[in-house]
C-alpha cells in the first residue's frame, strides 16, 4: 500500500484509488468536488445525485466494488463524506469537514487511523468561529432590524450547503422570503433526502407575478446579477476578510483551526498528510505538537 501524490492523491493497493483525483476509481467526497468525475466513481446516493443536477454529470455508487472502504459523514454539506480504507495500513481522508452541528447537518466524526489526510483549509491560528448558532442568532437581529426599518436583506451565501443552512433557518421567521433561481435545483435534491426546502418563490418569479411584498428576504449566491435595493450580509468563514458588505457573519461550512487540530488529536495518526487550504501553516502548528505532519 502506497499514497502517491503527483498529481492528487491516490491511494495504491492493488488498485489506484483517487481521493478527489482520477484513478481506477475516483472517490468523491462531496458534489463540490466535481471535475474528477469518471466512470468508477465512489460517493454517496446525495452527492450523485446533486452532481446530476447541478452538473448534468452522471455520478455513479459503486461503493460494493472496493470492500475495504467506509465513508463517514463529513458534516460539511449535504452528501459530503470522509474515506475511511483498511489496508495492511489505516487511512482517513477527510475531504471538506465540519466538525459542528448546524442545524440539520450532523458533525464530523473521526476515526481513529495510521494515515490521516485532512483538509486545512481554514488551517491557521487567526481562524477560530463561535458557535453557528450564535452566528445565526447574531444575523437573526441583524436581519430583524433591517426589517423593522424597512430594509430589504439579501443574505449572502454559496449556493449549495451555505444558502440551504439560512434557507432552513431563516424559514421560520415571519417575512417574505424569495431565492435566487440558482437555488432550486440544489433545493430539489435537499428535499428529496428529507431536508424540505421545495416551498421558496424565486425572487424573479415574485417580481414577474407581482408578489413582491417588501421588505422582504432574498438569499442569493455571492455572485449573482440581481438589481434590488437592499442591505446585504455575507456569510462565510472569510467573513472578517471580506469588505463592502453592510454586514458579515462567520458562518463557515469547515472547521476552523481548532477544530483541524482537534480531529488530529482524535485520529491520532503516524502520520498526517495536510492538503488544500493553509497546508504549510497547519503542519508547522501539528508539528509543534509532535504529529509528523507533512503539507502535501
Ligand atoms: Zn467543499
């Protein structure tokens, strides 16, 4: 068993498995990941199927073909999962994580591994999130205010995982609320696995019909070309880096630095891989630890 990673990463144990990367079969961990897809692909009934409809892609479940292999739930968007492989040697590979619960996704969990292969993309000290709650509390007022002003809101987020967190939040409260027709899509394949988000009226529908009922709730991808009047909040974990919005909010679908050190300290591993984000910051922090963590 060897981990090569010229160009991505691939496990080789008889067969070449490609962690998010092209091999005999092709592991994707989530629908974000979607230009390796092929034709032996590795990934859960969610993410096949937001591949099909976000792509058009045929993502194919061929778990059954390769035995030694479990995904775990990565809690980072719906679908998303963690490999776990039993060679003669252990592996994790994390993909994108979240270890936290927020709202209808559940947390990441890890297992314990010889070989770990974690992401880092918020991998440095500067990024530690309160609680998403708390974050979504906090917009909560924010947004109830604009309200109450008469300010329309267009809540800011990524169009799939993102925005279907502050859909299903934001839901609850008692103002119109209209999404950017991008939306719909990914809504369709939420709902279909049990997470209802078929009820929204697309802003452009709204307008056409003249439903519009100011002030109202839009939420919209950060890049959108929509013309409308309103405050906007951005939400991401880049929250404190991004400037010219009326407000932003910490709301992150990975771990933050805290939580990456933490599922390292889980996983226990002889050796850590660290991959996509801050990998040279994030290593040099496990090694101070006494992990041998090498950024790839
Ligand atoms: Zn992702």
């Amino acid at each position: 068993m060897r981990i090569l990673v010229d160009r991505g990463i691939v496990i080789e144990d008889g067969v070449r498995l490609g962690l998010d990367s092209p091999g005999d079969y092709t592991f994707i961990s989530h629908a974000h990941c979607d230009h390796v897809v092929g034709e032996k692909v590795i990934c859960t009934p969610e993410t096949a199927e937001l591949i099909r409809e976000r792509y058009g892609k045929e993502g194919r479940v061929r778990e059954e073909d390769i035995p030694n292999i479990k995904l775990l739930d990565a809690g980072h968007i719906l679908g998303s999962s963690a490999l776990f492989y039993e060679g003669e040697k252990t592996l994790l590979y994390t993909g994108d994580f979240c270890d936290r619960d927020r709202l209808f996704m559940r947390r990441f969990v890890p297992r314990k591994a010889d070989i770990l292969v974690i992401e880092s993309t918020f991998g440095r000290p500067d990024y530690i999130f309160p609680d998403p709650m708390d974050v979504l509390k906090e917009a909560r007022d924010w947004v109830e205010d604009e309200l109450r002003k008469g300010n329309n809101v267009m809540l800011l987020g990524y169009s799939l995982g993102k925005a279907q967190i502050l859909e299903y939040f934001f839901e609850r409260m008692s103002y119109p609320i209209y999404i950017h027709g991008s939306l719909l899509k990914v809504n369709k394949v939420y709902s279909k696995f049990g997470i209802e988000l078929d009820g929204f009226m697309t802003y452009g529908e709204a307008r056409r019909e003249g439903f519009l009922r100011p002030p109202f709730i839009l939420i919209a991808p950060p890049k959108n070309n929509l013309k409308v009047e309103a405050k906007r909040a951005f939400f991401s974990g880049w929250a404190k880096d991004i400037s010219g919005y009326d407000a932003s909010f910490p709301l992150s679908d990975h771990a933050d630095f805290e939580g990456l050190v933490r599922t390292v300290r889980k996983v226990d591993p002889e050796v850590v891989y660290v991959t996509h984000g801050f990998k040279r910051e994030l290593a040099l922090e496990l090694r101070k630890e006494g992990f041998n963590a090498i950024p790839l």
